[in-house]
C-alpha cells in the first residue's frame, strides 16, 4: 500500500518541476522582455526634463542664556520667570515649522511669481507645488538644510536663498529669542505692575497722609512684609507658566512649589506676628503695605525689563547664512540607470505572473470541470458589466 505522505509530496515535486519547465520554455520572453522594458525606460528617461537641485545651509538664532537672565538668579522667585517666559524645547524645529508656514510661502509666491510658473489658477496650488519641490530639515549639528528642485538651476538657487530671507521678515514680527521673550514678559509685568502702584498710590494719598515722608521713615515691619508678598506672587507667577511646558511630576515644577509653599508660610506668619490696628491706623497700614508692595513689584520688573531690551538690541534674531546656494552644474533627477534597473526589474516579475497564468489557463482547458468554471466566471463578469443591478428606490 502507498503511503499518502509520499504521494503528496511526489505532487508537490512534479509541482515545482512544472514551474521550473514553464520558465525553461518563456525563457526568452523573460530575458528579452525585462531586457527591452528597461531599454525603452532608459530611453524615456533622456526625454524627461533635468531637475536640479540647490541648497542652502543656516544657522538659526542661538538661545543662549543672557546675562541678565543670569542675574535673574539673585532674585530668588523671580529667578525661574525668564525660563518660563521662554520655555523652548527644541527652537531649530520651530524654525523648520516657521519657513513652511503660509506666510513664508506667500513671500516666495509673490517674489518669483510661482502662480504663473506653475500655470496654476489658485494660489494654493502654487503654495503645494512649492512645498513638493521644497526639503527644509534640521541636523543634529543645530543646522537647516534647505533643498530646492527646479528644472531652472538659477531659479533653484535663488529659491533656496529666498527662505533665510523670508524668514527673517517673519521673526521681525515674532518674539522667538529667549531676549525677546523676557522682553515681551516684562513689559507686560510692568504694565499691569504700574497700573496697580498708582491706584495704591492714589489710594494712599487719599487717606491724608504725605508719601515722601513716609519714604524718610518706613515702619520695617511693613516694608518685609509687603516685599513678601510681591516675592509670593512672583513665585506664583512662575508656577503658572511653568505649568505651560513642564508637568507637575517634573522635579524643578515640585521644587518651585515647594518654594511657593515655603514663601506663603513666611508671609502667613509675619501676617499672625503682625501688630493688629484698629480704626484710621488699620486703614492706613493697608494702604501703605499696598502701596509698598507694588513699589516692589515694579522695582523688580521694570530693572528687568531694561535689561531684557539691552539684550535683545545686542542679540536681535540674525539668521547666519553658513552655505549659500549656488546654480547646481549636474541635474540631481532624474537617475537614468536607477530607472531603466527598476523598470526592468517591475516588468520581469509582470512578465512572470503573465507566463505562470497564462499556463494555468491552458492546463484548464484541459480540464472540463474547470473550463467549464472559466467559462461561468467569464458570463458572470460579462453580465455584471452588462446588466448592471439598479438602484434600490
């Protein structure tokens, strides 16, 4: 008796030796064909225009640390507010993000005339060819590399060399540097600083009582305290915008709210050890440590904002331009042998499967059970091209 398993893989032998005879008798068909597809490919591709390609290599603004940022440091809460302020994790992405913007390509679109370059009708379609012929990355050097395509070598280049420009039109209207933040932070600081110091101070007149001579003799006591609470509403200050870019598991979020609750329970405490006042005196202890407080507060951010303008007008947001673009001699696209290889490669494996189903047609004509399954597959593909099922009303 034969053993099932022997004849099994006789079947699958015989399989195998039939695939190899059908590749013995197209041999020809599948040299000579994969051979005349990737000649022709490579006979196409001298038609297709040269593509050239130019780049152009910067260097972003720098976010170094000022020297008043460093002097930020002495001021205990208020130390950690320009880091708040700027809180950039990764600034040469953002710059990456800043040249695909719309408003860099509008800048682009409307120099070079792209919409008739292109003859596209809408500007849109302009700004997307712009960005498929367009490559702009960030090394791990700190670098951006910026690639242009165009059919025109010059046009490439002077594309290429249009982005740094481009962008540095854009972060005239930004506040991108960690000077510029802390600028921007201040200002806003002393505004609302000042408004509030003259509302006390008007405050504080109102009760009668002369400001210069209370500034000949402060009360101590008042003064620590209201210098307290501006020192607790600059940490508070510095938490909420910590709470901008950092989670509130991060070590330096808990070490700043450790500080906080330290700082209140000072400020509670000199509060409790505080002689009470009753009558016009209460009225009037209020009014000065108000008064003293703001006075404070606008001490502390207007020295910083003074400081943070210094520093953006020495630093300011210069795009250093490390290589320019230059007319490219050799065309980049497109790659002729890498062409006419694939195309040989891609028409030999059609090639292949033509041959393979084209046997397996003929061996079913053979077999009437499985002409006869042909021939219903053909009806049926016949009809439902012919007679196609309406719809449902």
């Amino acid at each position: 008796m034969t053993d099932p398993q022997i004849e099994v893989q006789d079947e699958d032998e015989i399989s195998l030796l039939d695939l190899l005879q059908v590749v013995v008798e197209n041999i020809k068909l599948l040299v000579l064909g994969p051979l005349a597809i990737g000649l022709t490919a490579l006979g196409l591709a001298f038609v297709i225009p040269p593509t050239f390609t130019a780049t152009t290599v910067i260097m972003p603004p720098q976010q170094q640390q000022s020297g008043a940022a460093m002097m930020l440091q002495s001021f205990g809460a208020l130390g950690g507010l320009a880091g708040a302020a700027t809180g950039l994790k990764n600034p040469n992405d953002q710059f990456v993000s800043m040249m695909k913007s719309d408003f860099v390509a509008d800048e682009l679109i409307t120099r070079f005339d792209l919409i008739k370059r292109y003859e596209v009708e809408f500007k849109v379609d302009a700004l997307n060819n712009l960005l498929a012929i367009s490559n702009i990355s960030s090394g791990k050097d700190g670098l951006i590399t910026i690639s242009v395509d165009d059919k025109d070598p010059v046009t490439a280049a002077q594309i290429a060399n249009a982005y740094p420009e481009a962008l540095s039109k854009l972060l005239k209207r930004l506040a991108v540097t960690e000077s510029q933040q802390r600028r921007l932070f201040f200002e806003k600081q002393v505004q609302d600083t000042t408004d509030k110091l003259n509302a006390a101070q008007l405050a504080l007149e109102s009760s009668g009582v002369d400001i210069s001579a209370l500034k000949t003799s402060p009360d101590a006591s008042i003064k620590a305290t209201a210098e307290l609470q501006a020192l607790v509403m600059a940490q508070e200050v510095k938490l909420g915008a910590m709470r901008g870019y950092l989670t509130e598991e991060a070590p330096e979020f808990k070490l700043a709210q450790t500080e906080l609750f330290a700082l209140q329970a000072q400020f509670a405490k000199r509060q409790k050890n505080q002689p009470s006042s009753k009558g016009k005196d209460a009225d009037y202890i209020a009014k000065y440590r108000d008064f003293l407080y703001y006075s404070t507060l606008f001490e502390m951010f207007s020295k910083q904002y003074v400081l943070a303008k210094v520093d953006e007008a020495r630093e300011g947001a210069v795009i250093q331009v490390v290589d320019k673009a230059t007319p490219p001699e050799r065309k980049s696209k497109p790659k002729k042998a890498l062409i006419a290889i694939l195309s040989a490669l891609a028409g030999g494996f059609c090639l292949l499967l033509f041959v393979f189903i084209r046997h397996s047609l003929r061996q079913a004509q053979g077999d009437s059970d499985t002409a006869r399954k042909v021939e219903l597959l053909k009806r049926s593909w016949a009809n439902a091209w012919r007679n196609r099922p309406s719809t449902s009303r």
